[in-house]
C-alpha cells in the first residue's frame, strides 16, 4: 500500500500506488488458457487510490432512519438449516466435507465437497407450485422465510405494514447452474420441453420471495462471483439509508455441487485433491493447503432501520454498521499478492461505517485456503491493523468449504453469531501455519471474546472485494 500518514485512515487523496507483481498466483496457473488474455503480469501497475484526508476520529450514524440493525437470519448449510444448529457445530469444530455421493465422481481427481443433505422445505416452499426449480432457489427462499420468520415478519404481521418499502437483494455466483445444465443437455437431444428457462436467471430467488411475500419495493439480485452476498448485504444496506426501504432481505445462495461446477473449478487448479482427508482438507492459513473445498447453501439476514424496528418492537441481534465494495483490477482469478486491493477496501469499509481499525477485534476472513488468496488477505489485514494483540480471525470455510455466492452471507451469520453468543468458533486444520500469519486464527478449539466490532470479508474471481461491518447493538 502507499505509505500510511495520519488520522485513523490513509492520507491516500489522488495518490498514484505503485504495485509489483511477482508471478504469485491463487491458484496453479500453469497451462491455464485465461491466462494470455486477462494476465495483468506486467511489472508494474499503478492504482489510484482516494480515502479521506480528515484526521479527526470517525463518526457512527445517529439517525434511526438510516442506523441498521438486524432482526433475522437464516440458512441452509452444510452443518444443518437452523441458525442456532449451524453455529454450535462451528462452535465444536465440527466439518461438513466429505466424498461426494449426488453423483458419481470417483474418475475425478477431485471428489470431496460440502454438500447438502436432508434437505427439506416442507411447510416453506409450495412443492407443487415449484416442483421444477432449481435447488439454488429452494435454499434461498427457505433461508429467507426463515429469515423472515425470526424477524417476527410472518404474513399476518405482514399486513400491517408498508410492503412498498420493502425489498430484497439475494446475490449469487451462478444461480440455477443445474437447470441450465439441464436445459443444454435436453438441447441436444431436442427434448425441448425440458428446457426450463424461467428457473436459472439470477434474479429469480428475489423475484420469487417478492412474490410470495408482496414485496414492492428494490427486487434484483447480484452477481459477483464469490462476493455476491456481501454485495448484496452493502446494497440492501444502502437502500435503507437513502430512504428507498424501510426493511431488506438480502444475503446469498449457490447450488453448485454439480459435475459442471466440480470440473470447472478443477479446470482452474482451484479445488483441494485431498480425497482420502476430506475433514482436513480446508485448512486456511496452514502450509499444506492445497485448494479450496466447493460447497453450497444459502444465508439471508433480515436488515431493518432502527426506527422500523423499534416502532414495532422487534428484537435486535446486532447492528449492521457499514461496508464497502472495490476491484483489484488486476487479474480473473488471482487478487494482488500483497493484499493493496483488499486493504483499500477495507479501510473503505471502516470509513463508511464511522469506525476507527482500532475499534476491530475480530475479522471473520474470506480465508478459501488457496496458496495465495490466503497471505494476500493477511497481508492487508496487517496493512490496516497495525495493533494485532487483541485481535482474533477465523476462517468458517475451514468447515463448510466455499459455497460461493452463499458464503459470505453464510459467514455474516457466523459474525452476529459471534456478537451475539460472545463464542468464537476455531479455525480447524491449523497444523503449521505460515510464518506470516502472526494474527490469532483461533486453532482448532473455540474462544470466549467479546466483540467489539467485526468485519466479515468477502473477494470474488474477478477481483471483487468487500467488507462488511457489524457491532453489538447499543441504543
């Protein structure tokens, strides 16, 4: 990064950032075709960069029109569909890997992967109604009735309120990846009637949840690889704060434990080969990593202005304080080895949230367990918090693999979670790690800590960074 100067956030106004690529990658590059084309491998490569020149400490939003809190969560996961179910498991350290049974992937070099199992919508989703969609779009309106359900937001309550200022943004990496499969494959066979094209749109989880719900307010849905939800949670939040809702929906869903999508990333050098090891093969941070584990899922927080919620009495997990959202601009798949691009972003993050990175004590990290990805997020974590003493970090895809679209909303639960229960769950697999990572990562057994403020991030193929920042709730 530039050299830091002053006040909580870097003196960066109109400064040109001279970045130096070594040939790192995230993931083995070697013959990989993409790589002619959206290589940015030259040399040198200067960013400008913009913070604010203010020295004076932040200031927190006031206004219970535009402060945002949360009200209700819900999940689908590899460690179970309740909330309370999923947290304990990380809480014990427990994994959701395992060899791949959906389909037969014994002649791939990759068969291990988070899947859902015993899935059902019963009493959510009107099977007849919807016998034909998509498991992307199961997940997420489930999660979100669930979300909704524990916002006390049932349809009778419902009623009673503006529904025009209401809304819902649900990000995803590929959406109704299976379908579409599905539809290609009945294309060549000119068994067109198969070919189900309402069903694999991304913004089909929104549209649908608007239409069960009668939500007419902001309905769409974003797609940002890896960073979907994340996006999501930042744009829903913005809504709120401009007056354009009073109440969002928002987080993220993926479904893609497919062939397509295990042999896709395989194609990358991006997945964990450990087959024979599949508790132990996420394991960010740790020498032996070796990819990333794909999974899948669904999360979605209920976000709600303090104002709406107090009119209606509603409970309140924590509070929802900021974010941010940037682009390396610098390569498809690798991020910038020395973290500059997430650093930038977080810093983004802590301004528009009022927070000063002395205020952090715990980053739940984006943490996928590729080579590089991994130390480039470190990296800028070091970058923005010099003091680390008291700050802890974990990786919850060291359990639950990568879900993609899913999983930074996946892990923005695990945060309030962790606000709320004052329990932070391990990083498990830490076996040796990296000499760089001097920062707590939390090995293998949970710690009680009180949160003072924590960021959640989130990068995506594409190099689509994003922060998101949470607080206990304080009148």
């Amino acid at each position: 990064m530039a050299e830091l100067a002053g006040g909580f956030f870097p003196s960066l106004k109109h400064t040109n950032v001279v970045l130096h690529s070594h040939g790192s990658r995230a993931v083995n590059s070697k013959n990989r075709p993409t790589e002619a084309i959206f290589s940015s491998r030259q040399k040198q490569r200067r960013v400008r960069a913009m913070a604010s020149t203010t020295a004076s400490a932040p200031k927190r939003e006031k206004d219970p029109r535009k402060r945002i809190v949360i009200t209700g969560m819900g999940l689908v996961s590899v460690l179970g569909n309740d909330v309370n179910t999923f947290y304990d498991k990380l809480l014990d350290g427990e994994s959701g890997i395992s060899l791949i049974d959906k389909f037969d992937a014994s002649d791939y070099p990759v068969q291990i992967a988070g899947q859902i199992r015993n899935f059902s919508s019963e009493g959510f989703i009107d099977q007849s109604r919807y016998q034909n969609l998509d498991e992307c779009w199961k997940f997420s309106l489930f999660a979100a009735k669930k979300a909704l359900q524990d916002a006390n937001l049932g349809p009778q309550v419902l009623k009673t309120l503006d529904i025009s200022k209401m809304g819902v943004v649900v990000g995803s990496g590929a959406g109704g990846i299976k379908t579409l499969c599905n539809a290609v494959d009945a294309l060549l066979k000119q068994d067109y009637s198969k070919i189900l094209t309402s069903y694999y749109p991304n913004n089909l989880g929104p549209a649908l949840l608007a239409i069960e719900t009668g939500f007419m307010g902001p309905i769409y849905s974003i797609s940002t690889a890896c960073a979907s939800a994340n996006y999501s949670l930042y744009a829903a939040a913005n809504h709120i704060r401009r007056g354009e809702a009073e109440v969002m929906v928002a987080g993220g869903t993926d479904a893609g434990v497919i062939p397509s999508g295990i042999c896709g990333f395989m194609a990358c050098k991006a997945l964990s080969s450990r087959n024979k090891e599949p508790h132990t093969a996420s394991r960010p941070w740790d020498k032996g990593r070796d990819g990333f584990v794909l999974s899948e899922g669904s999360g979605v927080l209920v976000l709600e202005s303090l104002d709406h919620a107090t009119k209606r009495g509603a409970r309140i997990i924590a509070e929802y304080l900021g974010g941010a959202i940037t682009c390396d601009a610098h390569h498809l798949t690798d991020p910038r080895a020395d973290g500059s691009g997430v650093a930038a972003c977080i810093y983004k993050g802590l301004q528009n949230a009022g927070v000063s990175p002395e205020e952090v004590n715990y980053v739940n990290a984006h943490a996928t367990s590729t080579r590089v990805g991994d130390l480039a997020e470190v990296n800028a974590i070091k970058t923005v918090f010099k003091n680390q003493h008291e700050m802890k970090m974990n990786g919850t895809k060291s359990m639950i693999g990568h879900a993609i679209g899913a999983a930074g909303a996946l892990e923005a639960i695990a945060t309030v979670k962790a606000i709320a229960t004052g329990w932070l769950h391990p990083t498990i697999n830490q076996y040796n790690l990296e000499p760089e990572v001097t920062i707590d990562t939390i090995p293998n057994t949970k710690i009680k800590h009180d949160v003072n403020v924590a960021i959640s991030n989130s990068f995506g193929f594409g190099g689509h960074n994003s922060v998101v920042v949470f607080a206990p709730f304080t009148p």
